[in-house]
C-alpha cells in the first residue's frame, strides 16, 4: 500500500506525466467527441466538416517556418535569455505580418470572383475559418515557447479546450446546427488559449523588427518550413484529390475513418511534443555515441507502442460499426488509413537529429521531393486507376515508407553508421514490425471476415515481448524520475 501511495505521489509530483495524463484525457473525449459528430453530423455535413478542416490545415502550413525556427533557434539556445527574447519578439512581428497577408489574399479572392469548395458551401465559413486560423498560427508560436521554458498549463489548455467544449455541445444539437455549434466553440477556444498564452507568458511579449534577426529567423525557418509544410501537405493533398473526386458524403467517411485513426496516435503524440525541444537540444550538442544510444530508446520505443496501439484498434474496430452501423462500409477505408498514419512514427527521432545537426535543407529537399511524388501516386490511384474507395490511402503508404528510408539514409550518414539496404530496412521496420503489419495489408487486399485481423495483433504481441518490456520500464522511469523527460 505505502508502495502504491509513493508511487502516485511521485506521479502527481511530475509535470510531464500530469501533461501527459491530461492529454490522455482529452483524446478519449476527443475520441468519443469524433463517434458522436460522425453520427449527429451525418455523413454529409461530416464532409463539410472535414473541408473546413482541410482548408485550416493549408492555411496553418503557411507559416513560413516561423514556429519551426523558433523552436529550434531557442531550443539549442536557452541559456541565452536576452538572445531568445530577441528572436521570439521579432517572430511575433513576422507572425502578424503574415496574418496581414492571409487577409489580403481572402479579400482578393473575393474581389476576383474565386470560389474554393463550391460544393462544400465554403463561402459560409470564410470569415470564421480566418479568426480560427490567426488565433491558431498566434497560438502556435507562443507554444513553441512555452514549451520550451517548460510552461505546460497554457500548452494544455490551448490542446484540450476545444475539445472539452464540443463535448459540451455536441449533444445538444444536430445537423446543421451542429456544424456551427462547432465552429463557434473552435473560435472561442482559439482566442481563450491566445488570452492566456498572452497573460502567462513567461518573459515580456513586444513586437520587435530588427532586419538582422527576421532575416536569421528565416533564413532558419525556411528550409524548416519547406521540410515541414511538405510532409504535411502530403496527407493534405492526398485529402485533396479525395475531396473533389469523391462525393461530399464519400469525403465524410473518408473525414470519419480519418479521425478515428487519427486519435489513437494523439496520446503519443503529446509524449513527443514534450521530448522534440529536449531531443534536439541533446541532438545538437551531445557527442555521438551519446546520441546513438538516445536515439534508439526513443524511437524504439515511440515506434513500438504505436504500432501495437494501432493493431490493437483495427482488431476492435468491428465493435464500433455495431454501435455505428451508418459507417459500417467505412470498415476496410478505416484499416488502411490507420496502417498509414502509424508509418509517420517511423519518421520520429532522425527527423529530430537532422534539424539539430544543421541538416535542414537535406530534410526539406526530402519531404518537397516525397510530396511530389505521393501527388504523382494519389493522382494516379485516384484519378488514373480509380480505385475503389478504400484504397485511396495506399500512395499516401507508400510515401511514408519511402519517406522514412530516405531519413534514415541520411540520419545513419550523419551518425556514422553502416549504409546498406539491409541495415536501414532493419532500423525503419524491423521484421518484428514488419511481418504483422505485411499481414494486415494482406488481409485487407482479400477482403478477409474481421476475425482474422486478430492474428496480427498477435503476432505484434509475440514477436515485440522484448520492446514492450523496455516500454514498461521507460514508462517506470518517467514516473519515478520527474526530471527523465530532459534526457
């Protein structure tokens, strides 16, 4: 007993594990939230839905890498307090000048008669999509340096607000009416976090233009910005090509499948918000030998708990169509989709030590040419082959592979460490990840009954016994050792 009261005092003494508990909290509402809008939404509005969220996730990319080089710049330079102040309060004027320039161009598309998903009703929802997206590009600046300092509260609240707000609503109406409730909810958790990220800033906010510092911020941010806006944008355009070659009701399954898949990986996700800034302050200035050995930790880690999560999902799935049974033919859309967004954990950690070694037109050239190429594969599946639509997120797989082997080439280059097929096949995908997830794809190209997608779970379990027992005591130290998140 005195063991178990240690243990939670220790638990509740750790910022990092309370974020992370948090956040844990918040995507099994978002979780739930996800099964209810699908429903009270109906497939139809779901697509509208899903269109307002793929024109943010576009405008949200366009941020020209500023977050990205603050983060970096400040995460390798944190000691030097009059130093980051500059660069932060110069990335805020960066910031609102780009702002400035979404506005101008909204009112030239409307000036010049351009109409972006007409069949979405897009038009309805210009004005606020815009308040969302300057709240949000504001918001994510400032929690890049938050996190940085260590400030997680306002981090928490600006990632869960949302969330707990549509909850409230989601309830309440259906529908149409819904769909604004959303929306409505979305502005005003945007502009609280911006309230509280303002109130709680951990050193004193101006905007400041000094013309040697923009330049560095993007000069910095650039190459960033490509690397980041690329990879983004390659399930962004993928989501593209879907939405206008499909219906608006094919799109909110599509939307549906999506969010589910989505969600399982968010708990992991917070884990490596938290550990990025930590990572690449060690990436840049550790020896390495030093280096090999973090990187391999957490990403086997990382990598492992993802992939057994989403085996894990696709086994229980079938439970939830019984529930649903108004998305039941979404069934195999959703299996493929989860398979491929867990693939972008097999990016984690070299992408990480490419940015803090230097490395970052390397990285930008590689997720521009990826991005080309999963439009190239996405045109050709879609708008080429058409294929059924619950394939349509093999070139988007097939992508992410590629991707993942071309960052492990170079990471291993900058390590030191052998380069040879074999070796970078075994370091992105190791056989003992490999072999169920080739099995699950098979699976799914038969058409076999939900039952048989046990195995792979499986199979995960038995051949992973020796990564899951090294995620066990990762997540022991994590709990005894508050300061375990530093690295």
């Amino acid at each position: 007993m005195k063991r178990i009261t240690s243990t939670l005092k220790q638990v509740f003494k750790n910022p990092a594990i309370l974020y992370v508990l948090s956040r844990y909290g918040t995507y099994i509402i978002q979780f739930v939230n996800s099964l209810f809008i699908a429903v009270y939404l109906g497939p139809y509005y779901l697509g509208i839905w899903g269109f307002i969220n793929l024109v943010l996730g576009y405008i949200n990319q366009f941020n020209l890498g500023i977050p990205y080089s603050l983060n970096v710049i400040i995460s390798v330079n944190k000691d030097k307090e009059e130093y980051v102040k500059k660069v932060i309060n110069n990335s805020l004027t960066m910031m609102a000048g780009l702002c400035i320039f979404i506005l101008l161009l909204i009112v030239l598309s409307f000036i010049f008669g351009i109409n972006i998903g007409e069949k979405f009703e897009f038009t309805t929802f210009v004005i606020p999509v815009f308040i969302i997206a300057v709240a949000t590009h504001f918001n994510s600046l400032l929690s890049n340096v938050f996190r940085v300092f260590g400030e997680i509260f306002a981090i928490t609240v600006n990632q869960s607000l949302f969330t707990i707000l549509t909850f409230l609503v989601v309830f309440f109406f259906k529908g149409k009416d819904l769909l604004w409730a959303i929306i409505f909810v979305n502005i005003v958790s945007v502009l609280i976090s911006l309230i509280l990220f303002l109130y709680r800033t951990p050193i004193k906010l101006k905007f400041s233009f000094d013309i040697k510092f923009i330049k560095y911020i993007q000069q910095k941010g650039w190459h960033l910005f490509i690397y980041n806006s690329s990879f983004a944008f390659i399930l962004i355009t993928t989501k593209s090509f879907i939405s206008e070659s499909y219906s608006v009701e094919e799109y909110g399954y599509f939307t549906f499948s999506f969010s589910l898949a989505n969600a399982i990986l968010l708990l992991l996700n917070s884990i490596s918000y938290l550990v990025t800034p930590k990572i690449t302050h060690r990436f840049a200035n550790s020896d390495l030998n030093h280096i090999k050995n973090i990187l391999k930790e957490v990403r086997s880690s990382y990598i492992s708990l993802s992939h057994l999560l989403i085996h894990f999902v696709i086994m229980i799935f079938p439970l939830f169509l019984i529930l649903f049974p108004q998305y039941n033919h979404v069934n195999y859309l959703f299996k493929v989709t989860a398979l491929t967004v867990v693939l972008t954990t097999n990016l984690f950690g070299y992408n990480n030590l490419l940015a803090a070694r230097g490395k970052e037109k390397i990285l930008s050239h590689l997720a521009f040419s990826i991005l080309i190429l999963n439009i190239l594969l996405a045109f050709g599946f879609i708008s080429g082959l058409k294929v059924q639509f619950d394939y349509v997120m093999f070139p988007t797989m097939i992508a992410y592979f590629i991707f993942a082997f071309l960052l492990a080439f170079y990471g291993r280059k900058v390590l030191r460490l052998p380069i040879t097929l074999i070796e970078i096949i075994k370091d992105i995908f190791p056989w003992r990840m490999a072999v169920p997830f080739i099995f699950s794809i098979l699976l799914i190209m038969l058409a076999a009954p939900d039952i048989y997608f046990t195995i792979p779970f499986v199979v995960y379990m038995l051949l992973n016994l020796n990564d899951l027992k090294g995620i066990k005591d990762l997540g022991i130290k994590l709990i005894k050792n508050p300061n375990f998140i530093n690295i």
